[in-house]
C-alpha cells in the first residue's frame, strides 16, 4: 500500500508537469548580423485574440503562435546611424510579428510592434468578408535596462484596435554584448506586486493614477466571464454564465473639450457607454451597461506637451478618464510625423450590489482612436475598447482631436476601417445594380435586332 503522503503528492506532480508542458510552448527566436554575433535574442509564448468581419456580422479568432514559427531572413541587427534591430517573426499562412527595437544610453524598449494578419488564412478566420492582409500597431510597454534581459513570468497584453497580443512567460533582449541572455535582468511591471487603489476625485491640474495596466480589483478578483460584446482577450475555459442586464438605448453624443495654459488641447465627440462584469454578492456573476449621461457628469482635465488626459465625474461616484499619448515616425532623413492615440482607460465606481462594491479597472498600453497629429480621427460606427477583461467601452459616432487643435476646431479627418468597410457595401451594391442594368440593356438590344431581321422589306 502506498504512502499516506503519495496520495498527497500526486496533485503536486501533476501540476508540475502541467507547468513543464505550459513552458515548453514557448518558441525561441534569435537575429544575428553578417558576423554571426547576435544582436537580438527571444523566447517566448504569444496568443492572438483577432475580431474581424463576417457576412453574418463580427466574429473573434483566438489563436497561438505556434512552435514552428521562424525569425525571418529580413530581420535585422540595424546600421549604425541608420536603422534600429528588428525582430520579424512569420507563422502560418502569411502572418507576421514584428518587434522593432530603440535605445538610449541606458534603456532599450520595443519602439514598435506590428502585426500583420492574413484574412485569406481560412483556418483562422473563416467566412471572412474582406481577404487579404491586414496590420495592427502599437507600441508596448517592453523595456529593459542595458546589458540585462527583459523578463516577463505574468501575461502582458498590448492591445491594437480590434487585435489583442498576449506575451507570456517572456525573456527578450536587444544589443547583446555577447551570444547569450545576460544573467541580470529587468521585470515587466506586471510581475510587480498590483498597487492597491482607492477611489479619485476628479482635478483638472492633476492625472489620473497610473496603476498596473492590467485590471486591479480589490480583495478578490471576480472571474471571467464573456460580456454580450466581443469575447474578452483570455477567457476562463469554464467561465460562468453572467446574467446580462436589459441593454440600454445608446448614449448620448456630447461634445467634450479640454484646455490648458496654450489654449485646447482635446475635443471629442462621442457617446460613451461601459460594460462591467463582476460578482454580485451572492456569488451570482453579472454583467452591466452604463450609459454616461453628459448632464450628469463634471467634465474636467489636463494638458502637457506628451500626454492630454480627460477626466469624467459623474453624480453616481463613477471615475472615468482617458489620456491621449503621441509618438513621432520616422518617415525619411530629417523628416518624421507625430501620431496621437488613446493610450490609457481608468475606470473607479461603486456597484452598491456588487460583493467588492469598488470596481476599479485600467489599461495603459491601449493603441486606438489614432490619427496624425492636426488632424481628427473620426468613426461612425461603434467602436469596443476592451480595457480588460471584466471591463470594455462602447463609444458611439467618436470624433476626437488630441495636442494640436487650431481654432477650437477639428482637423482634416482620417476616417476608421470601420466606416471605409461599410463604405464598400454600398459601392459593391451600386456596382452590381448598374452591371444588372448594363446586361438588361444589352439583351434588349439584342432582341429587338432580332426581330427586325425576322422582316422582309416588300
């Protein structure tokens, strides 16, 4: 018979192998330079959470990176002077990750990520309505001391649009000093301990708290479940069924300004409703809508040259603010172009029914509602923003400006893919309606010629 203990021991080496087989997913990428001396070295596993169109409306592609994927010949290790090293990773059919990577005198950071996805990849995206590729961008918060490895055990998720990358159990290191991780390295912020929180006031001379970009939920995290919008980045494989609430009509669209010392520095036109999943207390899981009412809410902000930041107050104890970043392109030899983007969600409210009654949820490596700067990024259609994965943002008919606003007046307008794809349907409809007409025409034509030759003069 065995050991009383054996009995106990069995849980634990089971999910000790669960966990060698979780870390043997990742793939291992190396970029050398024409001397054979590496440059960039990675390891790492990613998913991929994709929404994209269908004929029978949005649908989510969940994926993985897959153990055959391959660093590309067309990486590189950079010229001095001239270029920045760069990972590029390619998998299945036509897809590509591209890390590109900068540095100072004593930080490197990935400048750049970019995906590029495959919509004619059937297997992933079945029945989609567009084919070809398409890219997603987005600069995350990768970055790590000189001479030491990026290190990453927690799930890092960078956000672009309607794409969301998650990194897990990540080692990256760029402008190696010799063929090998360095021993020493630097922690993601998400393997730091999660401040704790507490409800905030509104102050226009003031940001909001940059907490971790994860969400942070007091006491006890609720679990995971899927909120009647697209399903969030990492659901739980046996989530709970949330109780939806009645949807509420859409939001009112208001017209929100911000200014400082140099005048405005954010307008936005947008209706904004909010998405909440959380645990009720008697363990029932929910997921709520909420409308912002604009004549319920003290607007209030800041403003600096790197980072514009609306903050919204409303009479429910509901904290909401959203701050803009903008980063600068290279485009040739000393000339560049500068990009704003909504780069941060916090959310702080009271649930009174809730069993934490203090929701609190942010993100700050967000890549959206972007455009160049001195110019307004616009989009009809409704957009989802998800925040985490308790928490995402419907916002209704945006039209929003951000640092360079001339006049208290919106810019030339760069329109979202969204609107450019519903554009297409009415163009594909009016195309085939005056092919029809053309095809009725000419059969007409045909067979009144027909007839008169049925005719003999006399």
């Amino acid at each position: 018979m065995a050991a009383p203990g054996g009995a106990r021991r069995q849980p634990l080496l089971l999910l000790l192998l669960a966990g060698l087989v979780y870390g043997a997913s990742a793939v291992f990428f190396e970029v050398k330079d024409g001397n054979g001396t590496t440059c960039i070295m990675a390891n790492f596993s990613a998913d991929f959470l994709t929404n994209y169109n269908t004929q029978s409306g949005s649908k989510n592609s969940t994926f993985k990176l897959p153990p055959n994927a391959e660093a590309l010949n067309s990486s590189s290790c950079g010229k001095e002077n001239a270029s920045n090293p760069s990972l590029i990773i390619a998998f299945g059919n036509g897809h590509t990750l591209t890390l590109n990577f900068t540095r100072n005198s004593t930080r490197y950071s990935v400048q750049m990520m970019r995906f590029v996805y495959n919509l004619s990849d059937t297997q992933i995206f079945p029945n989609a309505s567009s084919q070809g590729p398409k890219t997603a961008e987005s600069v995350p918060d990768i970055t790590a001391d000189i001479n030491k490895k990026y290190r990453c055990v927690s799930s890092n998720q960078i956000h672009m649009n309607n794409v969301t990358v998650t990194f897990i159990d990540a080692t990256i290191q760029a402008y190696l000093s010799n063929d090998n991780f360095s021993k020493e390295e630097t922690h993601c912020i998400q393997d730091e301990p999660s401040p704790t929180m507490s409800p905030t006031s509104a102050h226009p001379s003031s940001s909001p708290p940059h907490p971790s970009p994860t969400s942070a939920h007091p006491s006890s995290s609720p679990p995971h479940p899927s909120p009647p919008h697209p399903t969030p980045p990492h659901p739980s494989p046996t989530p709970p069924h949330p109780s939806p609430s009645p949807v509420p009509e859409s939001p009112s669209v208001h017209k929100y300004n911000v200014s400082g010392t140099n005048g405005t520095c954010l307008l936005a036109n947008m209706g904004l409703q909010l998405n909440v999943t959380y645990k009720k207390k008697d363990d029932k899981t929910v997921t709520r809508v909420f409308n912002i009412n604009p004549n319920n809410t003290k607007v209030s902000g800041s403003c600096t040259t790197q980072q514009v930041t609306l903050e919204l107050q409303s009479e429910t104890s509901t904290f909401l603010a959203f701050q803009f970043g903008k980063d600068y392109l290279l485009l040739f030899k000393n000339a560049s172009s500068s990009r704003f983007f909504l780069k941060e969600i916090q959310l702080n409210m009271t649930l009174p029914d809730a069993k934490v009654p203090t929701f609190q949820a942010s993100n700050s490596s967000l890549r959206a509602l972007q455009a160049t700067v001195g110019n307004s990024y616009k989009c009809n259609a409704e957009e989802h923003i998800w925040v985490t994965e308790a928490f995402s943002v419907n916002i209704f008919k945006v039209w929003v400006q951000a640092f360079q606003v001339e006049g208290d007046k919106f810019g030339s307008v760069e329109e979202c893919q969204l609107d450019e794809n519903n554009m297409l349907i009415p163009i594909a409809v009016g195309g085939a309606l005056a092919g029809l007409v053309l095809i009725v025409l000419i059969a007409y034509l045909i067979g009144r010629k027909r007839s008169h030759a049925g005719y003999q003069t006399i």
